[in-house]
C-alpha cells in the first residue's frame, strides 16, 4: 500500500485522484510513526520542496 503524507500541500488532491484514477490502494498518515511504518511514501508538491521541509520540521517527523 502506498502512503502519502498530508502534511498540509496544496495538491495532496490532485495525487489521492490520481492514485484512485488508477486503482492503487493509498492510505493518508500525519505523524512519524506512520513515515516509519509507510513502505511506499509520497511527499506531495515537491515543486515547493523548501515549503515541504519547513513543515516537516514543524511536523517534527522530519529524522523518521
């Protein structure tokens, strides 16, 4: 299964979408633990990757 992190980015729409438009099974996590247990991880809005790195570390999962 495949995990994306909602730490807040504005397209994390556009990837559940997209996931769904082609069957692959996802599931949403908010914490470290959740980064930790993930196998599959995607970070949506990369393309604001200094945004993405300032809420991970406010998130304190940033080490996980």
């Amino acid at each position: 299964m495949i995990s994306i992190f909602d730490y807040g980015a504005g397209n994390l729409r556009s990837v559940e979408n997209t996931l769904g438009a082609i069957g692959a099974e996802y599931k949403l996590i908010r914490d470290a633990a959740g980064i930790r247990r993930a196998t599959k991880l995607i970070l949506p809005g990369v393309g604001h990757f200094g945004q993405m790195m300032r809420a991970l570390d406010e998130m304190k999962v940033r080490e996980a």
